[in-house]
C-alpha cells in the first residue's frame, strides 16, 4: 500500500509544531542573554555601572588596547589585559595536561577492578562534586597558606626553616583547578576503556611488544576520544573559572573569569565585560570546533 | 603405540602442571596434573567441552596465565616467568583481536615492527603474509571493512608473520558459518603443512578436531583424558567421557569370560561371545562386569542364526548418505546402528525384530 506523501508531510508539520513551546523556552533562556551581551559589548558605560544607550565600540578596542589618559594618542596594548588572557589560556592548557596525566591511570585503575568494585571507586571519584567548591577550595587554601598543613608538617620535620609561599601563585590556581576538574577527565577515559577489548591489550603482548609499546600502540590510540572528551572537558570550565582563582590566586594571580566579574563588580564598565565574556565564548567555540574536527577526522580515518 | 626411537626434542614440554584460579574456598582448579609433549610441526589439538580447561592451557603456553605449579618448557626453554612478549609463540585469538585502529596490512607487520626489525623486511614479510592468506587486495582496508572470514585470515597472517616456533590457535573458526568453517580447515591445514610451523588448536568440534589433528588430547574437568592420533581416539576410546563426546557410541554391559594379554572375550547381552579390545592399563580378570563401546557403523543387521545381538526396531532416520537404524536389544538397552544407503533397501519397519552382526574388533572395554 503506497502511502500518501502529503499526508506524511502534513504528519511532520504537526510534528514541529508540537516543539514550538521547547523552541521558545530555548530562543529565550539561551539565545536571549547572549544577544543581550552582544548589544551591550556595543555600548557606553552607565555612571553607577550598567549601560548607556549608545553605541561605542570603545569596549571592544579597550579589550585589546588601551589608551594614556592624558594623552589620549597614545595607544598601546593593553598588557595587563592580554597577561590575563594568556595565564587564563596557558593555565587551563596546563590543568588539562595534569588531568590527563594523573586522570590516566586512574581511570585504568578503576577500569581493571572486577566489575563488582568499578561502581565504588567511580563513586570516590564523583564524591568531592558533592561538596561546594568554595568548601573544596578553601580545604586547598587550608593546606598551602604559610601557616597551613604541608608548611607546618615540613618546618615540625624539619625540612624547612621559613614557611614556603604557595598561595596567590600560578601553583595554586593549578593545584586547585587540577584537583576540582580532574572527574572530568577521568570519567570519559573510563568510558573509552570500559569499551575497549582488553583482549587487544593481549593481542599487543603476544606480538613481542613491550608494556611502553603496548601502551603506546594500542592503549593510547584505543582511548583517544576518551581523551579528546575529558580534554574539552576540563579545558572549558578551567578558562572561566573564577571561584578557584579568586581564592587560590588572589588579587594578583587573576584569570579571565575574575576580569569579567571585575568590570561588573567595582571597575563598573559593564561594555568592557560583556566584550571579555563575548572573548571567552570566542576561545570556548574554537576549542568546541578543534575538537569537533579532530573527532571527525578520527571517524574518517577509520571508514576511509 | 611405541614412540619412535630415538625421541626427539619435543617443541612443548609441559610437566607436572596446575593451575588454580582464586584463593580458599574460592579457589578453582583449571588444570590438574597436566602431562604433555607436543611434537614439532605436527598439528596437535585440544579438544573438550567448554570450561573443561583447554583454552587456559593454551594461555599458559602463550604466557597469559602463569602455571600455579609444574613447568612449561618450549624448545627445551623454561619459560615460567617469561611474559607472552618473551616468548617464541604467536596466538590466533577467537575473536580474532585485530587492532581496529590499524589497517590490515599494520596489523601484520605489527609483531615484527615490535620485534625491531628494519622498516623493509617488515613491509616485505608483510606482502608475503598477505599472499599466503590471499588477502593482497585487501591490504589498506581497516578491520571493520572486511568480513568474518577475512578478519580470521588476518589474524593468521598477523600471529603467523614473526615466524613463531608455535602457533596457538583458541577456537578460531567457531565465529564463522559452516561453509567458510570448512574452508578455513583446509586453509589451515595448507598452512601448517606449507609453513612447518607447530600447531596447537583449541576447539569443542569433535569433527574439527578429527579432521585436522595429527593428533589429540581430549580433556574434562581440567585433566586430559586420552592422547592419541584421531583413529585412535576414534576406534579406542579409553573412557567413557572419551566415546561419548567423540562420534556417536553404543554403550553395552557385559561380562569378561576370558582374558587374553591384549583383549578378552566378553559374553553380550543375549549370550553370544566377542572379543572387545582393551584401553592401556586396564586388566580386567574373568568374570568382572565391564563396559564396551561400540560404533554404530560397526554393526549390520543380519539374520537371526549368527547374530551377535538381537533387538526390535524403534524407528529409523534417513542423513542422507546413510540411515540410522535404532533398535532396542533384548534387555532393554538402546543401541544405533548406521547403514550406508547404497542400494535402495528399504530399512526395516518400526516393530520389526533384528539380528545384528558386530564386526571383528568392533568392541573396545572402557574405563567408567
């Protein structure tokens, strides 16, 4: 029986009607503020913070520029600006980087437990998710401060004489980034191993390689979009941070996120804010899009 | 069955072995006692049902498993210790484990490249391989763009490029369908034949395990039960396990009347007399109670006078190139007999009475 193609479309009209109220709650809450952003990254700073309605791309040049303010030709970079997006881009590059070498063997050793034991230790690894991150990243600042746990142990030993700074350092905005992403990391890897054969592992060994070359010839390309994922992962959420900087890193030690909350905050240039968050979006996509393509590429390489 | 003299050097030696699984009352014995010579370049397999321990003696060849006791010597090695990269033997795994992220023809080369041999002797043994397996046009394609049958070929080529001493194959062709299985028994033969290479094959296909072996080791419950060349195990199981997981067997009850030095004569059930061979180092004295097996092509329906056995037809079911004939005997006992279908003899109808004759040397004495 051949069915009728206009009534099928008919059917698929209806269809899409049926989403419109998700469409609009989604145009709304996530296309919405973005837009308003956008405007207000074009406009001139209100007095008492807020906008004024008028069109400046002032904040933008002032994202990447700045100018003497007494003598208004003289333009140069804005170093401070740009120091701050560098430590936030190289910071987060070294988080991943730690994740990815610490998150590794966990997530192997969680996945070579007998199956039994794998929900346990994966439930370890989630626990601090549970805690505030202020909480977790006050316990950091607990252990670094000059007179916190590791110094005071190392001067009771008798390892140090004076206590070691640690904290307001790029160490510490790394430790504790490190320390709260990690899960991120480790639960992709688990999911990529969990789908692999271990039998290849075996296949690996039996053909004269080495435990290095195993690892490196069959492990690593095995988990790859494990670790693609876990990278993206933790490297998003790592360039906005501001919690773990803010407290960790102080005044000085500042990162994207906490420039943003600045200008909103007492630098009262809200222009200069949203063209930062719209410089954050910008970084975040073309790293959603490197690792898209990387992905894909990986998929071609193995249909082609 | 003497050995040939003098004995050679035996490829695998495997003396006193077990290996245990787990710890106290967990503790599961997968190997007990395990005695073994396998022979160069001959086809030696591994035949049992499943869990009865075969393919954990072959990962304890490959090195996968260490052995809880006893030693496992290749070519006169000890390799106790010795992990499977250490160790001149290569494994055809039964799901086949190729390298899904490499191509074909880097899933061969791989164990040499591992071996650290120049780029050029790789990629020349690599052409070589793929040759022997037929699988030149397939060399750039990726594991999941070939089939079943071509991914078993691969994973011969990739286990057989190092030019192992062993190659250990753990049920490789049971992922394949009939027709392709039979192929690649006799792809396998060639190979082992073209090769010299020794071949210890794990599977739970009786059929296979005949038509392939230059000999075999039945195993149960981690023992191997009988050793021999496939007629053997055939026409003289020792066992009762042995008869009946091999072929189709008729068990009988009779009573030894006489023991010679080789056989005795045992007296059937309905009174006639027959003389049934004996397994290796079973004696039995006149008057025991013994079990013989007997083939079901080794009996014929003949008339009543000088019939060995006699019973009434149950049914009878046609194979093809024979028919099987089920008769009941006298005492009750269940016994099958095959007739080829040469002529057009119609089988004898169910309720029929039946003579049946047993050929000379059709009854071999098993241990229970």
């Amino acid at each position: 029986m051949a069915s009728d193609p206009n009534q099928t479309e008919e059917r698929h009209g209806w269809k899409w009607l049926l989403a419109t109220p998700a469409l609009i709650v989604l145009v709304l809450a996530a296309s919405g503020p973005l837009m308003i952003v956008v405007l207000y990254s074009f406009l001139s700073p209100g007095n008492m913070g807020g906008v004024a309605w008028e069109f400046s791309t002032d904040a933008w040049f002032r994202v990447f520029m700045r100018r003497d303010i007494f003598d208004p030709e003289n333009v140069t970079v804005n170093q401070a600006h740009l120091a701050v997006l560098w430590r936030s881009v190289w910071l987060s590059a070294q988080t991943t980087v730690i994740c990815a070498v610490l998150g590794f063997p966990t997530a192997w050793f969680i996945a070579t437990r007998p199956p039994g034991q794998r929900t346990v230790w994966l439930f370890l690894i989630t626990i601090p998710f549970w805690t505030n991150l202020l909480i977790r990243t006050f316990a950091i600042q607990e252990m670094l401060r000059n007179n916190g746990t590791i110094n005071t142990a190392l001067m009771w030993m008798g390892v140090i004489n004076e206590p070691i700074p640690m904290m307001f350092t790029d160490f510490a905005v790394l430790l504790g980034m490190a320390y709260v992403f990690m899960p991120l990391m480790v639960l992709p890897l688990y999911a990529a191993m969990d789908k692999m054969d271990f039998r290849l592992v075996e296949a690996g060994y039996d053909l004269y390689a080495s435990r290095i070359a195993v690892l490196r010839h069959v492990i690593l390309p095995l988990v790859k979009p494990g670790f693609i994922a876990g990278s993206i992962l933790v490297f998003i959420p790592s360039i906005g941070a501001y919690v773990t900087p803010r407290v960790l890193g102080g005044g000085q030690k500042m990162m994207l996120g906490n420039l943003i909350a600045l200008q909103f905050g007492q630098g009262r240039n809200w222009p200069l804010g949203a063209a930062l968050a719209m410089v954050l979006l910008i970084i975040t996509v073309t790293a959603l899009v490197l690792y898209l393509r990387a992905v894909n590429r990986q998929e071609d390489k193995r249909d082609g | 069955m003497s050995e040939p003299q003098p004995t050679p050097q035996p490829e695998i030696e495997i003396t006193g072995l077990s290996k245990v699984f787990g710890q106290g009352s967990a503790a599961f014995k997968a190997l007990t006692d395990i005695e073994l010579n396998i022979r160069t370049a001959e086809f030696f397999t591994l035949l049992g049902p499943s869990g009865c321990g075969k393919t954990t003696l072959l990962r304890v060849i490959a090195g996968f498993e260490q052995p809880s006791q006893g030693s496992v010597r290749i070519n006169g090695q000890e390799v106790a210790g010795l992990g499977p990269n250490a160790r001149p033997v290569n494994t055809v795994f039964q799901s086949y484990a190729l390298f899904p992220h490499m191509t074909v023809a880097q899933n061969i080369g791989f164990g040499l490249k591992m071996l650290g041999r120049p780029a050029d002797e790789v990629a020349a043994t690599t052409a070589d391989m793929l040759k022997l397996v037929q699988m030149e046009a397939m060399a750039d394609r990726k594991p999941s763009e070939i089939s079943g049958g071509q991914q078993q070929r691969v994973a011969l080529a990739r286990a057989l490029a190092p030019q192992p001493r062993v190659l250990l194959l753990d049920e490789p062709l049971s992922a394949l369908d009939l027709k392709l299985r039979k192929e690649m028994q006799t792809e396998l033969k060639r190979l082992q034949t073209e090769t010299g290479i020794t071949f210890v094959f794990v599977t739970h296909d009786q059929e296979e395990a005949l038509t392939m072996s230059d000999r075999i080791a039945v195993m149960s419950g981690g023992r191997i039960l009988q050793l021999g060349s496939p007629s053997e195990i055939y026409n003289s199981p020792s066992e009762r396990f042995v008869a009946d997981f091999i072929g189709d067997t008729n068990f009988l009850k009779v009573k030894v009347v006489e023991a010679l030095t080789e056989t005795v004569n045992v007296r059937l059930p309905g009174g006639a007399l027959h003389s049934a061979r004996l397994p290796d180092g079973l004696r039995p004295a006149a008057g025991d109670d013994v079990s013989v097996v007997v083939r079901p092509e080794q009996a014929t329906l003949g008339d009543g006078a000088k019939a060995h056995l006699t019973g009434t037809v149950t049914n009878s079911v046609f194979f093809g190139t024979d028919t099987h004939i089920h008769v009941n005997l006298e005492d009750g006992t269940p016994f099958t007999l095959r007739r080829q279908n040469a002529g057009n003899t119609a089988p004898p109808a169910p309720g029929t009475m039946v003579g049946l004759t047993l050929a000379d040397g059709a009854l071999q004495v098993i241990r229970e």
